[in-house]
C-alpha cells in the first residue's frame, strides 16, 4: 500500500484495506493528538492551508495534526487578503503554493476543485470539501469515531438532514458500502441523497433504507448521523426556508432508541440538534472533532513518507 506523495480527493478513490490501515496509524497517533507524549515525526515538514470557505474544525484539527508531529503550517488567511482577490487563478495559486509547502490543504466552494488542484500540484492535495462533492478527511474521523465508539461490523446506521447538498454524507456512504452497512437514508424529500450516489453505493454491497421520518427509523440503529441543512448552497432562499427545522433530534425523540445508539454530527449543528441532548450517553459529536486530530496527523504523516 502506497500512500506517499497520493493525493486525498474523494472516498472512491479507497479500498477497505487503505481505510483500516489508516485508523490503525491513527490508534497510534492518538496519546501525541492529546499531548500526552511528544513526537517530531513532521519537523522541518511545511503544511499548507489554503480556505476559500469557512472552517474551524477542519483547518483547526490540520493545524494542531501538523504543531503537534512538530512541523510547520503556512495559512493563506483570508482570500480577500491574497492575490486570489486580483484575479489570480485557483490553477496558478497552487502551483505557486506547492513551491512552499510539502502538503496543501484545499477547501473550495466548486465541486470539483480538488480533483483540478491535483492536476497541477507537485505535492499531494488533501480535499477539505470541495462544494457539495466529498469531504474524505471527515469520512476518515467518521469511521474512527464509529469504531471508537461503536462497532464497524455489521453496523446499522442512519444518515439525518440535508443529503442532497452535504459533502460529509456523500463521501460517508462510500466508505460505508465497503464495510457491507445497512444505510437508512433521513430527508425531506427536496433533500434526498442524489440518485447516482444511492445506485452506487448499491452496487458496491451496501443495504438502503429510505424514509423522511426520523422517528420511525432511529429504534433500531447503532448510530445517528445527524446534518445541518447547507443554507449556503441553496439557488433560492425561499427554498431553504421551506426545509429548515424540519427535523430534530430531543431528548423526547430518544425515549425508545438503543442503549448504545450514538448520535454523531460533522458540526457546525444549528438547530437540529437540542443542546439537552449533549448530556445523554448517546452524544459523542464533541469527542468525534477531536479524532479529527489523531486521523489527520495519520493521513499527514503517511502522505509525507514520515510513516508507512
Ligand atoms: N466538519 C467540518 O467540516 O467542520 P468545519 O466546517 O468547521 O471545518
């Protein structure tokens, strides 16, 4: 298995073996993640970070991966800051970019930015999301969270919210799908996960529930993953309005679930959630930002040829 120099664009792009042997490298990284050993595995290593979107977990948890294996990080900042402004194109600033650094980190509103960016760099591209398309760095913290916390095997999970706009549930099914998931698909109908996406995750061995109904559907499952309704990628505000708060998770709604059911979230959450619910032992969404971490400086130390 080679992940030297690889680009990171899309959850496709991994077989099952890829995945376990980076929550493995990740299981190793965790006491240095929570500071309670030291490591320069990454000193005199340069990590790029390049946000055309906001963030605070992702390029967070990518900038302490990076302190914490001892290298260093190189942040555009703000993109009204950088010749991004003049005019200066996504093609012309990596290929500036990849000169300075030994990884860069791309967030981009297009779809498909990543996977452009990765044309032109001579260091590997880690896709932070690209629009809509994939966010595989957060699929990766998701599936440490799900074995950390519950089990991969055999798992039953439902996926809540906007699947139609959000990245995170897309580039999860993939993964998913390898591990043989039975999927039970939660959205109001305007938000459904996209037909293509569904067929594909099929055909690659995993089981599909679909329904619009979170009570009806969250009895029986070992984990929840609940999204936020992706206001910005609506055409028309009107539209969002017509979904939002449509569904909620309370403490009400869990009276009949599983002891052990866990309740995830890629955060930020905005209202579906309620806050009562952190106090239970079903939230572990605070817990999964962290494994972030752990995941993060794994992939980065793998890309970097620190580790094998
Ligand atoms: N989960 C996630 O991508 O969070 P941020 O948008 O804060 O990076």
């Amino acid at each position: 298995m080679k992940f030297k120099d690889q680009h990171i664009i899309s959850m496709r792009d991994f077989s099952r073996e890829m995945i376990d042997h980076i929550l493995s490298a990740a299981e190793v990284m965790e006491p240095i993640a929570r500071g309670e050993q030291r490591s320069d595995l990454l000193a005199g290593k340069i990590l790029a970070v390049l946000f055309f979107e906001p963030s605070t977990r992702t390029r967070m948890s990518f900038e302490t991966a990076m302190y914490r294996l001892g290298g260093d990080v190189l942040n555009l900042g703000s993109v009204d800051a950088s010749s991004i402004s003049k005019g200066e194109t996504l093609a012309d600033t990596i290929r500036i970019v990849d000169g300075y650094a030994d990884a860069i980190v791309l967030r981009h509103p297009k779809e498909g930015a990543a996977q452009l960016a990765s044309e032109f760099s001579r260091v590997p591209i880690l896709n932070a999301g690209d629009g809509a398309g994939h966010h595989p760095t957060q699929t990766l913290l998701d599936l440490y969270t799900i074995k950390r916390e519950s089990h991969l095997e055999d798992l039953k999970i439902a996926l809540a919210g906007d699947l139609k706009y959000g990245r995170t549930v897309h580039s999860l099914c993939y993964a998913l799908s390898l591990y043989g998931a039975q999927i039970t698909l939660i959205s109001p109908k305007e938000l459904c996960m996209p037909e293509e996406i569904v067929n594909d995750i099929v055909e690659r061995g995993a089981e599909i529930i679909e329904t619009d109904s979170v009570e009806d559907a969250i009895n029986d499952v070992d984990v929840l993953y609940m999204t936020r309704i992706q206001k910005e990628r609506f055409p028309d505000p009107a539209e969002y309005h017509k979904v939002a708060n449509r569904l909620k998770i309370t403490t009400e709604s869990l009276k009949d679930v599983k002891p052990g059911l866990k309740i995830m979230h890629p955060l930020p959450r905005v209202n579906e959630i309620d806050p009562k619910v952190d106090a239970t032992l079903h939230a572990c969404y605070f817990r999964q930002a962290f494994y972030g971490v752990p995941i993060r400086m794994a992939l980065l130390g793998l890309l970097m040829g620190a580790i094998q």
